[in-house]
C-alpha cells in the first residue's frame, strides 16, 4: 500500500492476496506452521483494512488464472504488485503482466522485499555475483547515497471496493480462510510465533529496547544471518526494519553497524 502506487487517482481500490497452490496446503508444500502464519498475517491485515472501511480479499488458485479473472469481473484499469526475485515469482508474474497487458490493464511493480532492487544491484556488479561482504557493502552504500530511501507515510484512508467485488465477497467466500479450510489440523500448528505485522512491529520495538545489544550487533563478525519469514513473504517492512530503528548506540556501548545483512 505505501509504495505500490495503486491508489493514484483511483476511485476503488480491491487489496486482494492469492493463496498459490504451490505454496499452499493444496500441494503440501508449506507446512501447517507456515500456514498458520500465513493466515494470521492475513487476518493482521484485514483488520487493518476494514478499519479503513475496505477490506482483504482471498483467491485461492493459481495467481495466473485467479487475478486476471477478477480484473474482468470488477473491471480493473490498473494492477499492482510487489515484485518477487525467487525464480517461480518472477515466471508468475511475468505471466500475469502478460495477461494484465492483453486486457488493458497497467501493471505497477515496486520492490518491496527488499530495500534496493536485487536486480540493479546485479546490474552495477556488471552481472557477476558479490561472493565477499565488503564489495556488497560499498555498492549498497553508494547506491543509497545517490538514491537515498524515503518512508512514505502511514495510509489512514483507502478507497472502496467496487460494487461488483463487495457483492461477491458479501458470501464470506473471499474471506481469510481458516486453517482446516486449506486441509491442515489444527493440532499440527504447533508455533508459538504469531503472524501479522502487528506483531512484528511489537517484537521489533521489544528488541530495540534492548540497545546496548542493538548497538553492539555488528557484522560480519556475527553468527551467519537467517532471513525472518516475516521480511521474506512481505509481512513486516525492510525499510521500516533499516529507518525506523534506533540511530544511535548508548553511552555504554562503543561501536555502531547499520550495514546491511545479505540476503540467504
């Protein structure tokens, strides 16, 4: 929503996610704690929205076929999505800009996973990969300096569905689905770790409290980093993550690293 564009002028927006076959409880490939988190994000955010008077709508399906359906049935002009670099991400969307394009639809895609787009990185390394964690650093701070990063402002106020989206979903059958729904047992989300970006942002404040720790964290002398599921999928912001942290050690502590962890 901050970033993807998608609100310029328009007179309805439709906040829509799409639980993927291949990555959902259809297939098996995501586990029943995964999912679990998946779903309580979802719920996270459709509370967020209806706050807004919108609302989250859930497809189940293949993205591919799923979301250009629905720009027929609701007569959208204009789509608008977070760019993914895994290779089955890029090969979807590709598909479905393919699909967006055919019908007239404008595509909008901003980078959001991550804080610099992975790929002109790749461009100014001139197509080689970065194997060593200075060189990545250079780049990522120069590439800031000449493009610094700006937060943009929290979104207070959203425009309505469509009529004709509203009156599909009046059923409940775009609705976040439960757990059991997506062929899982309750029992096996056995996680302690709840999903949403709420309560990413309450265990991040948790651990900003804890500044001596925050301003001593430096790397790579680190043990090797873990991505969180929570910047992975998109739940909790990595510019947040970088901007909104603290920006100065206490008087206890004696060195200071914001540099950026590479992404494994």
């Amino acid at each position: 929503m901050h970033d993807s564009g998608a609100d310029q002028g328009s007179k309805t927006i439709h906040p829509v996610f799409c639980i993927d076959p291949f990555l959902g409880g259809v297939t098996g490939k995501a586990s029943a704690n995964r999912m679990k988190f998946l779903l309580d994000t979802l719920e996270d955010l459709d509370a967020s929205l209806r706050g807004m008077n919108s609302r989250l709508i859930v497809l189940q399906g293949d993205p591919c076929v799923e979301l250009p359906k629905v720009c027929k049935e609701w007569g959208i002009s204009r789509l608008a999505y977070e760019k993914d670099s895994e290779p089955y991400g890029i090969e979807r969307d590709g598909k479905i800009s393919e699909h967006a394009a055919k019908m007239g639809v404008e595509v909008l895609s901003e980078i959001g996973h991550t804080i610099l787009d992975p790929w002109e990185m790749v461009e100014k390394a001139k197509g080689k990969p970065i194997t060593t964690y200075q060189p990545f650093c250079n780049m990522w701070k120069e590439t800031l300096r000449k493009a610094p990063v700006t937060l943009a402002p929290d979104v207070t106020s959203i425009p309505p569905l469509s009529p004709a989206a509203l009156k599909q979903a009046s059923g409940g059958e775009l609705d976040v689905p439960q757990l059991a729904a997506l062929g899982y047992k309750d029992a096996d989300a056995t996680s302690p770790f709840k999903g949403g970006e709420k309560e990413g942002l309450k265990r991040l404040r948790r651990y900003m409290l804890r500044t001596d720790w925050v301003a001593r964290f430096e790397k790579p002398k680190s043990a090797p980093p873990g991505r969180s599921l929570r910047l992975a999928q998109g739940f909790g912001g990595s510019k947040n993550l970088r901007y909104r942290a603290p920006r100065e050690p206490t008087p206890k502590c004696h060195s200071f690293d914001f540099q950026p962890v590479p992404n494994n």
